[in-house]
C-alpha cells in the first residue's frame, strides 16, 4: 500500500515526486511508456528558469530524477494498464504488477503526434521538432517548414518567422482546421509561404540532419523537394488518457477536466502536466502544475488520516 502514486515520469511527475518525497509520503513514481517525458525528446532547454546557459532537456530530467530520489521517491518501470479509482485504496496495474495507493496523482503526458516517415523520431534534435518554443531559436537565419493546418501549426509559424529566413507552411489539404484570425495572421506573415495542398513523403537527411523534405501534390500528384533546415511537425498530440475513459472527466479530445486546481471529480485523485494541458505544454508550467497535485494530494491525506 502507497500513500500516493505518480504515474508519469515527465517533468509534471518528477516535481511532484519531490513535494510529495520532501512531504515524507514516500511516492512510487510509474514511469510509462515514455520515460522522462517530452524533455528527454528535446535537446537544449533554454527557457527553464534557473539554466543561464541553458541544458540538455535529458540531463534536466536526469537531475529532477535524482532530486526525487534523494526524498524518497521509488521508481517502477513499465506502462499502466488499468485503474481503478471507484474506491480507495485506488488499484493501479502495470502488466503483471498491482499496486495499491490511497492517493494518485496522473501526470501520464500528452504525445505529440508524428508523421510517421521512416528516420522522422531519429532526427528529433537533428532538425525534426515538435515544439517551436523549445527549438526554434536554433534555427536562426535558416529555412524550415512547418507541417499541420490547424491553430498549432498556424502560431508555431508565426512564432518560428522570428528567427527562421523562411518558413514554408506545409498542409495536406487546401482547407484549414485553423481559427480564421489565425490564418489570417499567418498569410500576412512575409516570411510564411503556404505550400498546399502537399503531403511531406520524406524527409531528407543524407548527413543525419535535415537538409529538405521532399513533397507531393494529392491532387496532381506533382512531385518537389524544398530545401531546408528544420521540420517542425504541428500535426496535434494525444494526451496519454485512454487507460481514465469512463473513470475521470476529460474533454473531447481526451484531455483531463480538473475541478479546481489538480483536484479531480474523485476525490484522491489528482492530475497534472500536458495530460490536462492542450495550451501552455510547458517545462515549467507542467512543473508547477507536478508542485500543485503533490500539494493538493498531500493535504488530501491529511484530511483521510482515518
Ligand atoms: P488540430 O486542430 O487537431 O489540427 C491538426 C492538423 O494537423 C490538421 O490540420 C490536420 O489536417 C493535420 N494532420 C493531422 N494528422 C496529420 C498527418 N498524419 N499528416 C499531415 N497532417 C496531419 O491540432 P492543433 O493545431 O494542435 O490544435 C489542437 C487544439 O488546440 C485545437 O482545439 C486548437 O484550436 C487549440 N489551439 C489553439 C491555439 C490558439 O488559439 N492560440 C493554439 C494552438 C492550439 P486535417 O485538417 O487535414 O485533418
């Protein structure tokens, strides 16, 4: 039996694992499918707070991790499976293993959605992103596409035409998904190049860095190569949310509904990072939201001492 367990291994679950390891609860991180997150996918972090020169979003985790362990925190391995949160204690399984935990804090991420292309995961960090923010300042005077047509795609364009030479707009049908006042914005952007209707059939990179994508027209089938830098898929994430349908409020998408804070509909359960954050999917905002649930889940205990 676990006072709380963090099922995540992120940058939302490893700041809760320090609160809640600092609170003495002893919590069992599970570390899902992904561990340490979309950071461990990420190369240099430049915009946490604390990192003048920036650092590796691997080594980031790293530290977090260890800052975790040091108050106590227990990591598992492996991907959960099945929950049950009609009753406490709340019974987790992962594969083979059960655990049981009077308190639960979901920080199980959102996965950003790929292309698919074969070599597209190998080159994250070598030209292939997923999150303007985080790398588009390396892309400085430099070429890049953005892939998607709906509001992501529209701002990540925007966003990456401060730094890039170039930004081609590449969206697979003629319509877009995007708000109007989003497209609008980007079409009067001098630097953004709408490339549609164009489906990105691979991505080049002879040398293991992106050097182009080659393209193709649905309609005319009309085959092109754009030479660039960086490709920026904005084609939407999943939040990591299947394993709560029916159990936890989520929206349509499938992101988790909080009530208030990190609080839940049920009351021991408690969510946190990009699982119930389609907006901000910041480092620092799923950390703050990790600081929240282990808070909030530690005040939970207290009042359910007996
Ligand atoms: P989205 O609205 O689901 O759009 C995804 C886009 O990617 C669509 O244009 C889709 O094309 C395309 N796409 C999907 N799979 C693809 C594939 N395999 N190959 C090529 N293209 C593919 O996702 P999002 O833009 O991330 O937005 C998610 C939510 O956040 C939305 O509700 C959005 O309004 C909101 N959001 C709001 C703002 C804002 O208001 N500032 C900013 C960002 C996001 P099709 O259209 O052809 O399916």
């Amino acid at each position: 039996m676990h006072n709380v367990i963090i099922i995540g291994s992120g940058c939302a679950g490893l700041t809760a694992a320090i609160y809640a390891g600092r609170a003495n609860l002893k919590p069992l991180v599970l570390d899902g499918h992904e561990p340490g997150g979309q950071l461990s996918l990420t190369t240099h972090v430049e915009n946490y707070p604390g990192f003048p020169d920036g650092i590796m979003g691997p080594e980031l985790i790293e530290n977090m991790r260890k800052q975790a362990k040091k108050f106590g925190a227990e990591f598992k391995a492996g991907a959960v499976t099945e929950v049950e949160v009609s009753k406490r204690p709340f019974k987790i399984i992962a594969g083979k293993d059960t655990y049981e935990a009077q308190a639960l804090i979901v920080a199980a991420g959102a996965s950003a959605r790929l292309l698919g292309l074969e070599g597209e995961k190998e080159l994250i960090g070598h030209g292939v992103s997923t999150c303007a923010t985080c790398d588009g300042y390396f892309f400085r005077g430099k070429p890049i596409a953005v892939v998607g047509g709906g509001d992501s795609a529209m701002e990540e364009a925007n966003f990456l035409s401060r730094y890039a030479s170039k930004v081609h707009l590449i969206h697979r049908r003629n319509e877009f998904r995007a708000s109007k006042i989003m497209i609008d914005r980007a079409r009067a952007n001098e630097k953004v190049e709408f490339v549609t209707p164009a489906i990105v059939d691979e991505i080049l990179a002879p040398q293991g860095h992106v050097e182009g994508v080659r393209i193709r027209n649905p309609q005319t089938k009309e085959l092109g190569t754009i030479p660039l830098d960086g490709v920026f898929v904005a084609i939407g994430h999943d939040p990591n949310t299947i394993i709560f349908k029916g159990k936890l409020e989520m929206d349509s998408n499938g992101y988790l509904l909080a009530k208030h804070g990190s609080l839940t509909a049920v009351p021991g359960v408690f969510i946190a990072g990009d699982v119930q954050d389609h907006r901000y999917r910041q480092a620092v905002t799923a950390a703050g939201s990790g600081c929240m649930a282990a808070i909030d889940a530690e005040k939970f205990l207290e009042e359910h001492k007996h």
